[in-house]
C-alpha cells in the first residue's frame, strides 16, 4: 500500500498539473455541478481501497467474535477460568454490536465523512472494551487475540489513511459546494429580479391600458355634456338654483321678523301653562320654532294672528312683561302679524317652492354622467396603487442588482481558488 507521504506528494503534484479553465459566467452552473460531481467521484476512487480494507476487516473482526464465543479455553485455574468465560462472551458480544456498525451509506464525500466518523467511534469502543476484558482473553486465546489486534490495526491504519485523504480533499471539494450553493442564491435572487422585471412591465401596461380607459370616459363624459338632454338638465338645475337662493333669502326674511318674539313666545307659553291666560297649549307648543311652522301655515297663518292677538293681549294687561323698546319693538311686530305683513312673503315662498317643486328633469343622464365619473375615479386610483408597486418593484430590482454583483464576486473569488476563471 503507498504511504500516506508519496499519496499526498502525488496528489499535489496531479492539483499543480491541473491546467487553469476559462468558464462563462453563464455556463459555471452546469459546469460546477459536474466538476463537483467528478471531484467526489475521484475522492470516492481514491478512498476505496481504504474503505475496502476497513470493511474486509470489520468482517473479519465480525467473523472472530462469532467463533470467540464458542472457542474452547486453555486449561487455566479454575477461578481464572470463570474470568475468561465471562469476558469471553461479555467481549464478543459488545465488540459484535459495535462492528455491525461499519458500514458505507451514500456513496457521496458526506457518506464517506459519516463513514469515517463511524469508524472512528468503533475503534474507541474496540480499543476501550479491549482495555477491559483483552488481558484475560490473551491468556486464554493468545494465537487468535494475536490476529484480532493485526485485523484492528488494519483497520486503524485504513481509517488514519482515509481521514488523510478527506482532509486533503475537504477545503477544495468545500469550495465548490459553496460555489454551487453561490450559484444557486444567485439564480434565486436573478429569477426575483426577471419576476419583478416582468411584474413592471405587466404594471406599466396596465396603467397605459386605464390610462386610455380614461380617454374614452372623458370622451364619453363631453359628449353627454354637450346633449340636448343635458343641456336642459343644466339649465333646469341653473333655475333651481336661483330658486333655492330666493327661498333662502325669504325665509330669512320671516326669520328676521319673527325671531325676536321666541323669547316673549315662551313667556307667554309658561303664564298660559301657570294658568295666568287661556290659551292653547298645544298650538303654542307647535310654534317653540316660529319661522319653520310659519312656513307650514296655510295662507293668512291664521294660527299664527291667534297667538299674536293673544300675546299683544297679555303684553296690555302686563301678564307678558316688557318694557321700553323691546315692548315697542314686540308690539310692533304684533301687528306686522295681524296686518297681514307676513301674506306678500308668505304668498312668494309658497309659490317659489311650488315653482322649485315643478322642475323635473330626466335623472338618467345625470346617474350615467355619475356613473362614469366613479369608474374614472376608480381607475385613477388604481393607477396610483399600480406607480406605488411599480416604485417599490424598481427599490427591489436595484437592491437584487446590488446583491447579484456582490454574489458575482464573491463566486468569481472562490472559483479562482480552486483554478477557474469566470468571464
């Protein structure tokens, strides 16, 4: 068997021969694989024979302790004699479990690792247990204990010259494993940045597709806008509110005139509760907000001249108590009220609100025009949802291309220590 020594020398002497190689960047998948794939395929040629001769071993330490059991003893004192038997089968035993354990797994630089590590942990054990029980058995079976520590040694010398070679091979097959493992988050992260790539260009059609959407609604809104129907829809909604603006501006008027009886109003209200007047509760209570209920009355507001003669009533005969100008002022509109100085603003809100209630026009437009405008709308906003993705897929594509140059590198680096250059 070649030393270790002229192995090793021939070895390194095979590496510095190795001419380097010229990969494409693009390529170095394919050819790490296969490079790691023959690496192993090498390593696993070179260890055999040292596997073989730890495993030929193992059988035959396996085939010993199955005759050692039933081995018969040299004539030996008797209580030396129950000694030895008891080793004899407590040794065979225990060293028989221990070398079934040998045994090659996956035939891959990692099974051979765990191979190795297996071979380590059983030659402790055969080394422990013959601590323990070998001296006896050496007076019992000297010829046959001789042959198992030669088929031991065998093994250890096999194992010493395996882990030799794994350590030599280890850091140049480790390399390419981390190249390959390189390459694979490199296609990962490249396969991210095509997805993104063609997520923003998906996105970008997208926005062009609403942005002509929204032509054609916009097209479509202006016809609507210049119909005959709309135009009278305009026009019908410009008197409404001119219309709207007038009965605002009468009610106001009304409620100039009637708002600074509420106080008195409520005066009044309490003595007719108190019993103090006699008067009718309820209709007072339908007055606490006197311009809305004015605007209900028919035309005179003859419920309305009741409470201001009542009122101007109980003002004379000091029941209601004020004044000075306020009296005045109360008395005076007392009789706006009952002089019909209310029928003229009256008779125009009643007639401006008949006249706002007669403008009909065609709804349908309008709820299409309405229609249109939110589906716009909408589209609009899901274009701005669609530049957000867009703007947080080109951050994603910048820091995935700052990523790949890194992972360039560093795959450039480590494959130029194991003799490939990557262009």
């Amino acid at each position: 068997m070649m030393g270790f020594t002229d192995k090793l020398a021939g070895m390194l002497k095979k590496k510095e021969m190795k001419r380097r190689e010229s990969v494409l960047f693009e390529a170095l998948d394919s050819y790490i694989k296969r490079e790691t794939s023959q690496e192993e395929k090498r390593i696993l040629e070179e260890s055999l024979p040292y596997v073989e001769g730890i495993l030929s071993g193992a059988q035959n330490l396996s085939r010993f302790l199955e005759e050692l059991k039933e081995m018969e003893r040299q004539e030996l004192f008797k209580r030396l004699d129950r000694i030895v038997k008891n080793s004899q089968k407590r040794f065979a035993d225990s060293l028989k479990n221990v070398v079934t354990r040998i045994h090659l797994g996956s035939k891959t630089f990692e099974g051979l690792e765990t191979f190795y590590t297996d071979v380590t942990d059983a030659l402790q054990q055969i080394q422990k247990l013959t601590a323990m029980h070998g001296k006896y058995l050496y007076l019992a079976f000297d010829r046959e204990m001789k042959e198992f520590s030669r088929n031991a040694k065998d093994i250890a010398a096999n194992h010493h010259m395996l882990g030799n070679l794994l350590e030599a091979e280890r850091e140049n097959l480790n390399t390419l494993h981390e190249i390959k493992s390189h390459i694979q988050e490199w296609n990962v992260f490249l396969e991210e940045s095509h997805q993104m790539e063609e997520n923003g260009k998906k996105n970008r059609q997208a926005i062009h597709s609403l942005e002509s959407e929204i032509s054609h609604l916009e097209s479509t809104i202006q016809k609507l806008q210049s119909s005959e129907e709309y135009q009278d829809f305009s026009e019908t909604e410009k008197q409404k509110q001119e219309l709207n603006q007038r009965l605002k501006s009468v009610e106001g008027e009304i409620y100039n005139i009637l708002h600074p009886l509420d106080r008195d109003l409520r005066k009044f209200k309490r003595q007719v509760e108190l019993g103090h007047f006699s008067f009718d509760v309820k209709l007072l209570e339908k007055y606490e907000h006197l311009t809305e209920q004015f605007l209900l009355e028919n035309e005179g507001y003859p419920n309305l001249k009741k409470i201001a003669q009542s009122m101007k009533e109980a003002l004379e005969k000091q029941i209601i108590k004020e004044k000075g100008h306020k009296r005045h002022k109360v008395m005076d509109i007392m009789d706006t009220i009952l002089n019909d100085g209310l029928l003229d603003l009256q008779r125009e809100y009643h007639a401006t609100r008949k006249h706002l209630d007669a403008q009909v026009y065609d709804k349908k437009i309008v709820e299409t025009m309405a229609a249109l405008k939110r589906e716009m709308e909408e589209k609009r906003t899901e274009i701005k949802e669609l530049k957000v993705k867009i703007s947080a897929s080109d951050e994603r594509k910048d820091e995935i291309t700052e990523i790949l140059g890194d992972l360039k590198r560093t795959i450039q680096e480590k494959c130029a220590d194991v003799g490939i250059d990557v262009e």
